[in-house]
C-alpha cells in the first residue's frame, strides 16, 4: 500500500529523471552545433581559403635567394673583346635568418684559420665595436648612470637614445685599448665585417682577391664542417677592360655595391644591395641587358626559420654581349694620330692653354660611330706630360666651333628665303654703332668691296656673306655705324634651323649625360652675326658631327649610335652568341631644303678641299678621294677663375668632312679648343688630323676582307685594366 510520502518520494524521483533528460539533451545537441560549426569551419578553411594558406605557407617557408651571374661582354665591331670577365676563385658567406651574433663570431675565427685576410678595410668604428663586442661589460662599464640617465631624459624615441649610448660607449674605448687587440683578433674582424654587410639568406665575399690555391682547397675540404656553417666556396668574376676608353663605362664593385642615390631604384627590380651595376657611359646605358639574369634557389625552413634543405629553382643566364660599331683598330689608329699632334701642339709657341682634341667620325647613312676620341694632357707622378682618355668630352663638353657652321647658315638662309642659289652679294667690312669691325680675314679694308656668290662664300669662307644672310633673317636693314634693331625671334628662326643639323640639341646618342652646348642670351646685332659664324653658341664635337653627317647624308639627321648588335652570351667562349637585337638606323628628320640646295652647300665644301681658294686645298688636293668639308677658326675667351689665363684671348680650331664625294661612307669632325693665344700664325691642326684621319680609315677598311665571322678575337690591344684601376 502506497504511503503519500512513498508517493511524493516517487513523484521526485520522475521529475529529476525528467530534468536530467532534458538536459542531456540539451548538452548533445549544444555539441552537435559547435561539431557543425567547427567541421563548416574546417570546410571553409580547407577549400574556400585553402589556397591562400598554401600560397602564404611557402612565402614563409620557402625564400629565394639570388646569386651572381656573369655579366655580359663588350666587343668592337670585328668581335674583339673590349670588355671582358676574368674568373677568380672566391669564398662566401651565407648567414640564415636565426644566425647569431657569436655564431658568426666563431665561423669568422675558424675561417681566419685557413685563410689570410688583409686589414686594409678595416676601420676605426670597425675595431671599437669589436673591442665591446669582446669587452662588452667591461666597455659599458665606463657610461656613469648620470650619463645613462642624461640619454634616457632626452626627448627622443629610444632607437635614438640607444645609438647616442653606443656612440658615448665607443668614444670611451681609448687607443690603448684598441691597440690590445692582437692580429689574430683583427684578422676575425676583417673577415668578420665582411659576413656582416649584408642581409640573411644573401651570399657575401669574404675573399675574392688573391685566394690561393691552397687556400681554395682548405675551405672547400671543409665546407661540411658544423663550424664554417654557411661558408662556401665559388668562382666570381672581375670586370677587365682591353682599353683606357672612357665611354665603355664602369662598374662598381661588389665592395661598392648598388650607389646610395640609386639604392631604391635597384632594389624594386630584385637586385641585392652588393650587387654590380654600371655607373657611367656604356656599362650604365645598357645596365639591364649586361645585367643578365640571376640564378636562384630555395632555402626550405622550419618553423624555427632553420634552413633544412636548398632547392634550385632557376640556373639564371648570363648578361647579353654588346657588339660595338667601333672598330678597335680604327680607334688606336684614330687615338694616335690626335695624340700625337696634341703633344706636339702642346711643345710649340703660343701653347699655355690648349690641353684638349677631339675627332668624332661617324657613317653618315646609318649612324654608326666609327671613331669617338678625346684626349688631354696631364701629368703623371713624377711630372711628365701624358696624353690621358678624354672621349666623354665629345659629347659633354660644348666650344665655339667658328666657320665650319656656315653650311647651316647658309641652308637657313634658303630656308627662310634670305638668299637664293647663285646669288651674289658683296663682301665688304661691316660696322655696327659700338661694335668692332666686322669682316671677312681675307677683306680687312674698310669699303673695299669683292663681289662673292653662295659657292664662293662657303669656298673662302666669307663672313660678310653669312652676315647678310643672318641681317635678312632679321629683316633688318645695316647702314654703316649705325645701330640695328634685332628682333628676338630671329635668333630662334636661326637656332631652330641649325637644331634641324643637331646643333644646340641632342644628338640622341645611346650614351648617358648628353650635353647640348650653349645659347648666348643677347639679343643684339652683333651677337647674331656671330651667331652666323659659329662664334657665339657653343656645339658639342659630335654634335658637329651629326651637322656634317646631315649634310652628306642628302639633308636626313641620322640618329648616331655606339651599339650596333646585342647577342646571347657565347656557349661555347669561341664564337659569338646568336643575334637577339639589331639597332637598326633611325632617321630624326629630313633638313627643310631642297636637294638643290642641299647639293650646292656640298659643292661649296668640295671647293673648300680641291678649289683655287680652298682653305683646306693644301690638305685634301692630292688625296686619293674625292672629298669635302669645312674648315673653322673661332676667337674666344678663356674662363677658368683662378687660372693666370683667365679673361684672356685665345682661337678654337675646328674642322668638317665628309668622303667620298659621291658616296660618303665616313663623316667626320675635329676640333681643338684654346690651341693657341696668339692670332698670328694659327695651327693648321684641325686640317692636318682631318686629313690623316680619313687617309687612315680608307688604308685600314681597304685592307679588310669582306668575310663576316662570329669569331671572338683577342683585344686590338694586349692592355688589361680591372675595374678598380679603370675607376
């Protein structure tokens, strides 16, 4: 019989296994959502993202790094080596992202074993942070905590508070104790450094000059040690030139690496900051195509950033060669025939200031630079002359350039219908209110009058007649000492017509840091008749070149170029690379003149070689070709503040041609600033070197067979200069 308590014991009893059910329900089900949750989270991760880890898993775990290649040739026009890479046996250094400070420490002291170090890079910052790196108590020891506290009050951020700290602890390490360091000690540092100067996973030359063979074998025998963890041994290369010619460029070198100014830029295109890059002329023109392309491997980490295996990914290519126009041969010969006469100018009277000579020489038709010299005297240590590479001056230095402009006056003349083919004008000495005379060298006499016509003019080079054209231009009328009103457009007509020549712009040579000359800014009239003869702006010798090069060339500007071919390197070191790129000519513009009047001009020069008044007829009369051109003599100041010389009267010599007649095959330009200080008896070197330079060429290309080879050849010249002596 049922008891009401048994029953109200019995009710909760149920009610309890009521609850709990309830709840064990409510627990499963509680799991059963956070499982779906956690399994569509999985889902997600896995398929929707699982990429995007993948890609972010082997960013972290696989790191490139980059390692030299070659970088590519320079050949002359024949295939001659110019520029060349000599290997050398090398010893690296690869710090892993955890390496540390006393890691490298002790790799640095076992290497200083086995090989010899010098200290000559060594420098006074370089011992002091060794001298606390092995005295660290002892060096800290000497900042009181009065200067500690000074620093740490500073309102400065705490990288700075923390370099004003080490430099404090390195001016209180005393030449003493500096001097304690032994030479084995400064032997560790010097290699050291080296294993320091770049970022992890990035090969660093510990030892690239004068390793030994002994040397090379000892590392390379060890290279598994545990103790040279990260050391390596490789073949590096040094750039070697064949020549001392300026405009094959420089390279830095891996010391040197990447130049501040340029550190951002060569860095986005995945350079490493030691690496070789050129820096002037050819070798910085064409820095991506003589790069080359890195080679590459992976370094596989753990999660601890440990490596644990190397991956090749990408061999890497060497730099591309560059196939030159110049012919070496040429050159030399052209070198020595400027040279020469320029010491022999220098030995003769009148001679303080002439220290430069130029000849530029160019095919007319495609652009081709056959010739680009430059040379200046110096002295060497022990005060000798000596004949010094000056190339780059051809197109960065300008000079007044005298009469051998005045086919462009005269073409701007036609142009702007200031004068017609045959006219005849009077050559008589000109006077302008507060000016000097003006006239022509062979019509000093005030109002003597000699009727000249266009041809005539160009032949005895008469300033008279360029005058005229230039007073034309203007619309101005000359009475004799009286003054005359220019208007400023026509120094613009006439600048602008010479710029049609490449005169006053740049020529467009494949060469950094083209000069274009300079403009007088007055605007009086006697400025512009000296505008007319080639005595007021300034031209560059290639410039002068290109102008005579248009003219020969049937009135078209050809774009002038050192670089003829790029090929893939060579595969086998004898022949040359298959051709990858031709530089093919390019036309800048076509002069606004007639053939006629185009071809008048070319007779006028050939006049000036063969005709009874010829200026040049003493030089090129007798010559095996038919050749024409220009000579040029203008009256200039010198400008050089501290010089005794300064402010003082000298002549610029200058010179134009262009051979054969018919069919030019070379364009040609000399020039010769401050060749003398004395206007009695004037050098007649402009005129002497044209002539031997063009003999010269015709004796050289005559003898050469047709035959095209891909051969390499040896250097025209047995000279070898690396880098460091080119600099």
């Amino acid at each position: 019989m049922n008891t009401p308590q048994k029953r109200r014991v019995s009710l909760a009893k149920a009610k309890l296994k009521s609850h709990t059910v309830f709840r064990m329900n409510i627990l499963f089900f509680s799991i059963f959502l956070l499982f779906s949750v956690l399994i569509l989270r999985l889902g997600y991760l896995q398929i929707v993202k699982g990429e995007d880890f993948t890609r972010a898993l082997a960013r972290t775990e696989e790191v490139p790094v980059n390692t030299s290649v070659p970088r590519g040739r320079i050949f002359d026009s024949e295939g001659r080596v110019q520029v060349d890479n000599n290997p050398v046996n090398a010893i690296t250094y690869t710090k892993m992202q955890t390496t540390k400070q006393e890691e490298m420490l002790e790799v640095a002291s076992e290497l200083a074993k086995l090989i010899e170090k010098e200290l000559d890079k060594v420098t006074l910052r370089d011992k002091q942070d060794f001298y606390i790196m092995l005295h660290n108590e002892e060096a800290t020891a000497k900042v009181t905590d009065e200067e500690r506290q000074a620093i740490e009050n500073e309102d400065i951020d705490e990288k700075e508070k923390q370099r004003k700290l080490d430099a404090l602890i390195r001016e209180k390490i005393t030449d003493e104790e500096l001097n304690s360091l032994t030479p084995e000690e400064l032997e560790i540092l010097a290699i050291y450094r080296e294993m320091t100067s770049g970022y992890a996973l990035s090969p660093q030359i510990i030892k690239n000059e004068n390793v030994t063979d002994e040397e090379f074998a000892r590392v390379s025998e060890r290279l598994t040690d545990p103790k040279l963890k990260g050391v390596n041994t490789v073949t590096d290369w040094k750039r070697v030139k064949s020549s001392d010619l300026t405009i094959l460029g420089s390279t830095t070198t891996p010391e040197q690496g990447i130049p501040a100014n340029k550190l951002d830029y060569y860095l986005a295109r995945d350079y490493s900051r030691n690496d070789r890059v050129g820096t002037s002329f050819l070798e910085q023109e064409y820095e991506e195509v003589l790069q080359g392309q890195k080679s590459m491997v992976k370094n596989i980490t753990d999660g601890r950033g440990r490596v644990i295996d190397t991956v090749p990914v990408d061999e890497g290519k060497p730099g591309k060669d560059l196939i030159l126009t110049i012919d070496s041969e040429i050159q030399s010969a052209m070198e020595k025939i400027v040279a020469d006469k320029l010491l022999e100018l220098k030995k003769g009277p009148n001679s303080q200031l002439v220290k430069d000579a130029y000849l530029v020489m160019m095919d007319p038709k495609n652009g081709d630079i056959i010739s680009l010299v430059g040379k200046r005297l110096g002295t060497d240590r022990n005060g000798k002359t000596v004949v010094n590479d000056n190339a780059f001056g051809a197109f960065t230095a300008s000079h007044e350039m005298g009469s051998t402009v005045k086919g462009a006056t005269l073409l701007a003349g036609y142009e702007h219908d200031a004068v017609e083919l045959n006219e005849v004008m009077i050559d008589e000495p000109l006077k302008i209110a507060g000016t000097a005379q003006k006239n022509s060298v062979f019509n000093t006499t005030l109002f003597n009058r000699i009727p000249m016509s266009d041809l005539q003019a160009i032949e005895r080079s008469s300033n008279v007649y360029m005058f005229k054209i230039a007073l034309r231009i203007a619309g101005a009328t000359y009475e004799y000492n009286r003054g005359i009103k220019i208007p400023e457009e026509s120094f613009t007509a006439m600048r602008n017509s010479y710029a049609q020549f490449g005169l006053g712009v740049k020529t467009g040579i494949d060469l950094p840091n083209e000069a274009t000359g300079y403009a007088g800014g007055s605007s009086n009239g006697g400025s512009l008749l000296d505008l007319s003869i080639g005595q007021y702006d300034t031209y560059t010798p290639l410039q002068l070149a290109q102008y005579i090069a248009t003219i020969a060339n049937d009135g078209y500007r050809v774009k002038p170029h050192l670089v003829k071919e790029i090929r893939q390197a060579s595969e086998d070191g004898m022949t040359l690379g298959p051709i990858e790129t031709t530089v093919e000519p390019q036309v800048l513009n076509r002069i606004n003149n007639t053939q006629e009047e185009i071809n008048q001009v070319k007779e006028g020069m050939r006049r000036v070689y063969s005709g009874a008044y010829g200026s040049a007829r003493a030089y090129f009369s007798d010559a095996k070709y038919e050749a024409a051109g220009k000579t040029g003599t203008a009256e200039v100041t010198y400008y050089d503040k501290g010089h005794p010389f300064h402010g003082k009267y000298s002549i610029n010599i200058a010179h134009v041609g262009f051979a054969p007649f018919e069919n030019p095959e070379i364009a040609y330009a000399v020039v010769i600033p401050y060749v003398t200080t004395s206007a009695r008896g004037v050098p007649k070197a402009n005129n002497e070197i044209a002539r031997a330079a063009a003999d010269k060429y015709f004796e050289i290309t005559n003898s050469k067979t047709n035959d095209s080879t891909s051969e390499i050849l040896p250097p025209f010249n047995s000279t070898e200069m690396e880098e460091e002596e080119a600099q």
